[in-house]
C-alpha cells in the first residue's frame, strides 16, 4: 500500500503546473521582440542575465500571459520602517522590479508568490511581507495590456550572506518558465 502511495504521489506531481519548470536567463538582447516564443527546452535557454536585463516570461494557465519582467536594482541592505525592523542577525534585501504586461490579456497575480531569493551559497529565501519599504509588490497587482508596475519585493536574509541571484515565476509560481538574474 506504502509503494502505490508513493507510485501515486510521483505520478500526481508529474501531472502539476511548474514541476517541470524551465529557468530563463537572459540578456537585453535575447528578449527585445515582445514577439519571442519561450524556448522549448533548457538546452536552448540563453544565460547571463544581471540587474537591468530583461526577461521575457509567459503565462502556462493563461497562454497570452507575457510579461517583460527586469531587475531594477538591489538595495542591500534595505531600511524598512522603524518599528519594522529585520529579525536579529537579519537584514532587509529588496529587489527593485518592473513588470511590463507585453502580453493581451491582463495580469492579476501577487508577484511576491513567484519570487525566491537565493544567495551565494545557494540557500533560498521567500518574500517577507513586513518590512515596512515602501513601493512594494505585496499583494494583488493588476496589469493591463501595455502597462506596467514598478516596485519592490523584499526578503529578509542573514547578515553573514550575500544575495547571489533573484528568481521570478509567473502565476504565483506555478508557470513552467522562471527568470533567474545573477545580483
């Protein structure tokens, strides 16, 4: 019974959106046309994106979801509010976003449920919500065709590690393309 359990539980996360995710990095160059397809496999994934890059991600629940996604910039530490402040031995690390719906239909998402941040010696880190920093992603953001929202998603990380790349996923993380940018 154990071993059809486990049969099942495979068989289960084989068949869930995002389990057979591809990463995307990117160079300006690499994703300028707001007409590029997502590449078919990690083979054909172009790399090296940094701060000021952008990547062009699309939706998998909703195909003409396609968001030009770029890393603004990085503050590290980030000064939340005063009575706000990051957890002892912790400090505040906001990535500075803009997401441009290049797509034609509108996206509604929390981007902060697509975005991990992993630092340099490879230990991730989920959005943290009370920070206090002001021009956040938290929450419901909405994006029509053609517009697009600036802010930033924050984490809280150990003072002893350094940010080593931020990862964004559209549809709270459950499309099968993840932008990944070097910090």
């Amino acid at each position: 019974m154990r071993r059809l359990a486990g049969i099942l539980s495979v068989a289960t996360l084989a068949l869930l959106p995002g389990c057979s995710e591809d990463t995307i990095t990117a160079t300006p160059d690499d994703v300028s046309d707001a007409t590029t397809t997502a590449p078919s496999d990690q083979s054909e994934l172009p790399a090296g994106a940094t701060i000021g890059d952008t990547i062009s991600l699309h939706g998998e629940l909703d195909p003409e979801l396609e968001i030009a996604a770029t890393v603004m910039s990085v503050l590290d530490p980030a000064e939340g509010a005063s009575f706000l402040k990051a957890e002892k031995g912790s400090r505040y690390v906001a990535v500075e976003v803009r997401l441009q719906n290049t797509g034609t239909t509108d996206y509604g998402d929390a981007p902060t449920n697509g975005a991990v941040l992993i630092d340099a010696n490879n230990h991730q880190y989920d959005t943290w919500m009370s920070s206090g920093i002001e021009a956040t992603l938290d929450g419901l953001v909405r994006i029509a065709p053609g517009d697009e929202r600036v802010g930033f998603i924050v984490f809280q990380v150990p003072k002893n590690e350094a940010p080593g790349s931020f990862q964004f996923t559209l549809e709270s993380g459950f499309a099968s393309e993840t932008g990944q940018w070097s910090l």
